[in-house]
C-alpha cells in the first residue's frame, strides 16, 4: 500500500511517515497540494493521502476538491490531519470529500485508530 | 521520540511482556513500545528506549526498570469505541437481542465496570442513539463506575480534549455528538445527562446496585490476582439478569476461574452471557 504525506513542514512529514512506514505503506511525500498532485501525475494514485489544511499554493480542501473531480482518484482514501478543528471545517472537509479528520496536535496511537477504522492498518 | 525501536528489540519487548503479564502485542505496535518507554527511559536515567531495553537484556536486569517496563506497556489506555469489535457485536447482536427480551417493560440497564474517563460509556450511548432511536420512549440507564473520583468527575463533565476525540471517534460521530467551546469538546447534553458516573472500587464491598441487561469490564481484571477476579466475576454475575451479558477485555475469560457463565463467540469479541 502506498501513502502520500502533504504537509508543509517537514518534521510534521517525517512523523507521518513514520507512523504509517510501521503500518506497512511505502510513503512518498508534497509540500503543498499542487505538489501532490503532480505525484500522482507521475507516479499514480496512492491508497492514503494525509492531507494538512493550510499550505500554500494549494490547500488541503482544494486538494481534496481537486481528487474528488478527477475520475482516476476516487479509490483513494483522504484523511486531513489539520489544526483546524471547528465542527464547520470538519463538517467542510467532509462535504467536500475527505473521509477522515485527524486533528493536531495527535499521538501515534490516534492515528494508528483512524487508519484501522478505515480497514488500512497493519 | 527521537530513537527507533529495532525489529530484534520490539520482538526482545514483546516476549518479556508476554512472560510478565501475559499481553500481547503485535507487529505494527513499534510505536505504542517508543512511545510508551521513552518516558520510562528519561524517568530511569537511560539516554533513550535502546538504552533501556539493553538494560532489560541484561542475564539479570534491574527488577524496577523490568517493572516500570511493564506498567507503562500495560497501562489502561481508554478511548471512544475502543477495539471496535465489541460495539460491532453489541450492535448487531447483542443489542437487538436485549431489546427484543426486554420489549414489554421497556427498560435496558448497561454498566460500564471500569469506566475510566467516560469514553466507553458514551461510545454506547452514541452508538443506542445512533442505531437505537426507539429506545428514546424507554427507561434506559447507563452507569459508570471506577475507582477514581478524579475521573468520575472528568466523567460526569463529558469534555474532552482535542487529543481525546481523535481517539476512536469517527470525523462524523464527532460533528454530530460534540460542540466546541473553547479548547475543550462538549458532548452533547442529552447524551451526558443519559450517562451517569460514581466513585466504586471492584475490590472492596460493593453498594447495593440494581441489575443490568449488560456490563463491561475490560481490560482490569489483569490488574488483580485470582482469588480477586473471581469474587469480582462472582459479584458481576450477581448484577446481571438471568441471561444478561458480560464484555471482557480481548485476552480475558470467566472460563477457568468461576461458573455460571457460558462463553459466546462471535468473531474477535467473546460474550459471557449469565447461565
């Protein structure tokens, strides 16, 4: 199985790697939307993408939108893991097509929790 | 968490563990050993979780590292809907059962044994709201009991930390159950009026209590030697009505240590249902 980590910061990536490394996924990684994008462009779709919210030139939810549009991507599971956690930003995300919200700051285990709700831990 | 745990000490740790107290824990749990020893190193002068577990490799480790080993790796960790595979069955099949039984009083009792901080008392009440909406018109009573009056109070108040709703609670069930105020997530009032916690300990005499169709008592019968576990499994049995249902932890049993309960597998979730 394979994940994409989008996040901007690069020790938020790094965490999240090696969370989901040890869950058994080959984990490639973007520094914002637009850069996830062009990797699945060239690589294909992965089966995970943990998305942070605000990154610039393209953010979490117009990634998510833009997955959503596409007819190649909707296999893919998308899971924000974001600091924004008003109940109307969840409820956005999820509207929008993200299937879970993991919010920050999180332990491991969380995480470990969501992906086995969605049928993806080791 | 700045060191990572090799294959050879994650497989060292999962042995001792199961010699010392009888838990498992599988592959993919690397991380629950870092993150739990890493305190455990700081607190016990190591430099990080490979100093320590060295430390325990020793032909004959410091029993109080060996110790702090354990506690920290079985220490009970709540969250909401925790396993899963138990409200999976309580849904399906022990919930329909319960309410068909007890159609004509209308009334279903549910006891959360060791109730810790709420999360698994809510989780059922989220889960009868949810999948459950006729049991609105019927007398239902959802108890939580443990030994920590702290946590019944953190109980009673049905609000949790960021880092607490992430655990187990599904982005939806959230938005629907919870309101943000502030740094802290309420539960919906309704649901918290529905739930009610007290200060009891398992072990010493218990206050007249009614019976209950239903109790869960995870994951704290490990803390307690035989003699112990059984008069607690004894007294639950006792609190249960003819027929009712008791849920233990994944690696627990009634089988071998008392009578009257017959075990009932469905899946990963053994019921023990009262004779």
């Amino acid at each position: 199985m394979k994940a994409l980590v989008i996040d901007d910061s690069r020790a938020m990536r790094m965490m999240l790697r090696r969370i989901v490394s040890q869950q058994g996924f080959d984990v490639v990684e973007a520094g914002n939307g637009q850069e996830a994008l062009d990797e699945i462009d060239s690589t294909g779709a992965p089966d995970l993408c943990l998305i942070d919210w605000n990154m610039p030139v393209m953010n979490g939810l117009e990634f998510v939108q833009a997955v959503r549009a596409r007819t190649d991507a909707r296999q893919i599971t998308l899971m924000m893991v974001t600091t924004e956690s008003e109940n109307s930003q969840i409820v956005r995300a999820l509207a929008a097509g993200a299937h879970e919200y993991l919010i920050k700051p999180f332990t491991a285990d969380a995480l470990v929790d969501k992906l086995s709700m969605l049928g993806l831990s080791a | 968490m700045s060191t990572s745990v090799s294959v050879e000490d994650f497989t060292f740790v999962a042995a001792y563990l199961r010699e010392k107290s009888a838990i498992s824990i599988g592959p993919g749990k690397e991380y629950l050993v870092e993150s739990r020893l890493a305190s455990v190193a700081r607190e016990t002068g190591y430099d990080d979780v490979t100093a320590l577990i060295r430390a325990l490799r020793q032909p004959i480790p410091n029993p109080e590292v060996g110790l702090a080993v354990v506690e920290a790796m079985t220490t009970n960790e709540t969250s909401f809907f925790r396993d899963h595979h138990p409200f999976e069955v309580m849904r399906v099949q022990l919930l329909p059962e319960v309410i068909s039984r007890n159609a004509m009083q209308r009334r279903l009792s549910v006891w959360s044994a060791a109730s810790s901080t709420g999360q698994e008392l809510y989780s059922i009440a989220m889960l009868l709201d949810t999948h459950f909406p006729e049991l609105a018109a019927w007398n239902v009573t959802l108890h939580g009991t443990d030994l920590s009056t702290e946590v019944v109070a953190k109980a009673n108040s049905g609000r949790f930390s960021p880092l607490e709703v992430n655990r187990g609670l599904s982005a939806p069930m959230l938005v629907k159950y919870f309101e943000r105020q502030g740094a802290a997530y309420h539960i919906d009032e309704r649901l918290r009026r529905w739930c009610r916690f007290q200060q009891m300990n398992l072990a010493t005499s218990w206050p007249p209590m009614q019976q209950f169709d239903i109790v869960f008592c995870r994951n704290v019968l490990i803390y307690f030697d035989l003699p112990v576990r059984q008069q607690i499994l004894e007294r639950i049995r006792k609190s249960l009505v003819p027929g009712g249902y008791l849920v233990l932890g994944t690696a627990e049993s009634t089988v071998g240590v008392v009578e009257g309960y017959t075990a009932v597998r469905h899946g990963q979730t053994t019921l023990f249902k009262t004779v």
